[in-house]
C-alpha cells in the first residue's frame, strides 16, 4: 500500500529545507577569495649620490679624473658624476670641471690595475672603499693620503702591511676586513692615525696586544676574529666617547677591566670566544644606554650579578658557556623583555623553578633547597638554547597547540549536516513501515 500523497509532500518539503539550509550553513567554512593582486609598480632609477647643488651644476668630470676611471675599466661614457655605475661615484660642484670625492670598487675583474698615475689624477677623493676586489696594493701618491679621510678594504688588496696603513694619517675611519694584515700589533697602524673616530680590523690575522694608548675620540673599536691576545688594558676605559666595542674571537685572558664601567657611552658590547676570567665587573651597572652585551664562550666565574636585571636599555645579554654557579637572579619578566637571553652550559648554574617556569628553554637545571642544579640539564633545552633563534623565550608553543586543537577532526558544520540528513532518511523509511502496518 502507498503512503497517503500527504505525507510524501510534507517529507519532501522537510527534506528540501534541511538541503537549503546546509548550504547556506557550510558556505562561511569556504576560504575566503584572496583579493587581487596589485599591478607591479616600478622604483624609480636609484640616482648617483652627489653634492646637494650637483643636479643644478652643468659642468662635468674634470678630464683628468675621466681618464683615471677609464685606467680603471669603470664606464665613462656618460658623466659618472650623474650616471649610476657599478663603481659608486661622489662629485663635488667646482666648475668649470667637477671633481671626485668618493670612489668605490666593487667585483673587480682580473684585468683591474691601479697604476701610479691614476691614482695621482684621483687626488681629490675623501673616501677610498674597496669591496670583493683582490688586487695587489700598490703605493698611493701623498696628495692622495693627504686626502683620504675613510678607506675600507673588504675582502680585497690581497694582503696589507701595518706600515702601509699607517701611512693614511688623516683618516677618520678605517675599515679592513677579510684581508691578512701583516703587522705586529694594532699599535703599528693606529699609533699614527690621530684623527681616527671608527676604526674595524676584523678577520685579518692581527697578532699582538690591544693597544695600550688609543685616540680618545673613538666611537667604534671592531678587532673581531684575529689573533690577538694579553689582558683587555685598563686605559681602555678612558675612552668615553666609545659606543661600540668589539673584540671577540680572539685570545685576550684575564679579567674585565674592574673600572669597565667608565666607558658611559657604550650601547654594545662583545668580548665572546676567548679566555677571559673572573666575574662580571659592578661597574658595568653605569653604563646606561647599553644594549647589547656578549660575553659568552669565555672562562668567568662567580655568581650572575642582580644589577643586569636593572638595566633598562639591554636587550641582547649572552652569558652562555662560561663557569657562573649559583641561582640566576632574573624573573620571567625580565627574560621577556630581552630579545637575545642566552645563559646555558654554566654546569654549575641553576634557576629557581618557582619564579621561572620550565618553557623558559634556559638550557639549565633547576635548584634544589641548597641552590645547587638538581641533574644536568636536558640535551633538548641544551640545544635549543644555543640555536640560531632571535630568542631563547619562547612561548608561542601553546598558541601553536591550540591552533592544532582547533584545526584537528571533522568540521563540526558537516558533521551535523550529515546527522541531520540520517536522521531524515531514518524517518523516510520508518513512517513508510508504519503506513504498510497501518493499513
């Protein structure tokens, strides 16, 4: 027997609304269409540094100094000092003919040569820098070395000698690196360069001692990666105008300077990877604008001082691999604050694990009742301290899990769809069974 035709028509009905109503309840779950991609816009032509009047001056590079860039294979077809070359130019605004105050080479070819005479046309220029371009020096005329006021040399000039940057006595800043510089100590060149303000002689295998007596006008000392060695001079703390000090990777012993803390103007600091000792000097606390301090990969020892959580400018401290013991005196709060906190492999080192808690990736162990580590610390957090993250703090691991959590099983839209239509298709069948019994 049929169903009444009633019946039919009410189920179907019901059955096309649920339908209806799946769809415009699934279609939000859709990834929403990406809006167009913008037209690609073009940079304006980078235009050659030049004097602030040289766009208003018509004269051009005097023919001398043209000839000179011509020795030198740098493209001279159109003025250098308004066309953009390989080879960085800067022009002053002298008329009838300009003049070049700036040079830099850069990928030299092989078939570069700086003869004499060339150079003796560029006598004009303040700034010498040399990138990527391994060349042999050669002597530079004395109107040239009167001239110069910074000189940089990047992996380039093959091999320089103490006694040939010594002779760049007007220099206010010198920049050597990845260059072997042959010279018995820093002293030989920078005991002549009495105007210096940034001196950087990194990677160059300089030996010896860290000058004793330096120009007290520096602002910047980078003798990073060479093979320096003797104790860090007490003079060197005279140098209150000094901003940056750089002298990691290299073998200086001994202990931090006690008077450390007279270099007020420092904001960064790394003596890392050598084989200092002793503690962290009490008087670094006067530094106010520090910021960054490495002093890792070293041998100090003693307790970490309480005055570092105090320092309101620093943001990168590095005290990793050292012999420090006791409890660390920093809370979460202050850890937090930092961009860089590296403190593992201090053996003897703890945290006290009711201030901090364990997703700190100190890389350390917690204390027991006596402030000594309770077992070695984990490999895992050992490891993951020292990596090459911005940051040892890490709390992003529960945003990550709860997003998994969430992002995990069927979508629940679906689900109740698909119970919604069994439960029809059940009712379909069980009101037709109950219409046969019926009649």
């Amino acid at each position: 027997m049929e169903p009444p035709p009633l019946l039919l028509t009410l189920l179907l009905l019901l059955l096309s609304s649920t339908t209806l109503s799946a769809k415009t309840t699934t279609t939000p779950s859709l990834p929403p269409t990406p809006p167009p991609t913008p037209p690609p816009t073009h940079s304006p032509t980078p235009t050659t540094p030049s004097s602030p009047s040289s766009s208003s001056s018509s004269s051009s590079l005097d023919p001398k100094q043209v000839r000179a860039l011509q020795s030198l294979n740098i493209p001279t077809s159109k003025d250098p000092c308004t066309q953009l070359h390989s080879n960085t130019t800067l022009c002053d605004a002298a008329k009838p003919f300009r003049h070049l105050l700036s040079l830099t080479l850069a990928n030299c070819s092989d078939d570069v040569a700086l003869s004499f005479t060339a150079l003796k046309s560029l006598s004009t220029l303040q700034s010498l820098h040399f990138l990527n371009c391994p060349i042999s020096p050669i002597r530079l005329p004395s109107d040239l070395v009167s001239s110069l006021r910074s000189f940089s040399a990047i992996s380039s000039l093959r091999r320089l000698t103490g006694v040939w940057l010594a002779r760049l006595q007007n220099l206010t800043d010198l920049t050597v690196s990845n260059v072997q510089v042959n010279a018995s100590g820093p002293f030989v060149i920078l005991g002549n360069l009495k105007k210096l303000r940034s001196v950087t002689i990194s990677h160059a295998n300089l030996t010896g001692n860290v000058p004793k007596h330096l120009n007290l006008n520096l602002t910047q000392i980078d003798f990073s990666g060479n093979e320096l060695e003797g104790r860090i001079p007490s003079s060197i703390t005279l140098l209150e105008n000094l901003q940056s000090l750089n002298l990691s990777s290299n073998t200086l012993n001994g202990e931090i300077p006690t008077s450390f803390g007279d270099l007020i103007s420092l904001t960064n600091v790394s003596l890392a990877s050598n084989s200092l000792s002793g503690p962290i000097p009490e008087s670094i606390s006067a530094i106010p604008g520090l910021v960054h301090l490495d002093l890792s990969s070293n041998q100090l020892n003693g307790s970490i001082p309480k005055f570092l959580s105090d320092m309101k400018s620093l943001k990168h401290l590095n005290l990793a691999n050292n012999n420090f013991k006791g409890v660390i005196p920093f809370n979460a709060s202050f850890i937090s604050k930092l961009a860089v906190f590296k403190i593992s492999r201090n053996s003897n080192l703890c945290y006290n694990h009711s201030v901090l808690l364990s997703k700190l990736k100190l890389g350390i162990a917690p204390c027991d009742k006596h402030g000594l580590p309770l077992s070695p610390p984990p490999a895992k957090q050992d490891s993951s301290a020292d990596d090459s993250s911005d940051s040892d703090y890490d709390d992003s691991h529960e945003d990550s899990s709860n997003q998994s959590d969430h992002h995990h099983g069927p979508n629940k839209v679906v689900l109740g769809v698909a119970i919604a239509l069994s439960s029809i298709v059940f009712l379909i069948i069980f009101l037709i069974l109950c219409s046969k019994w019926c009649g």
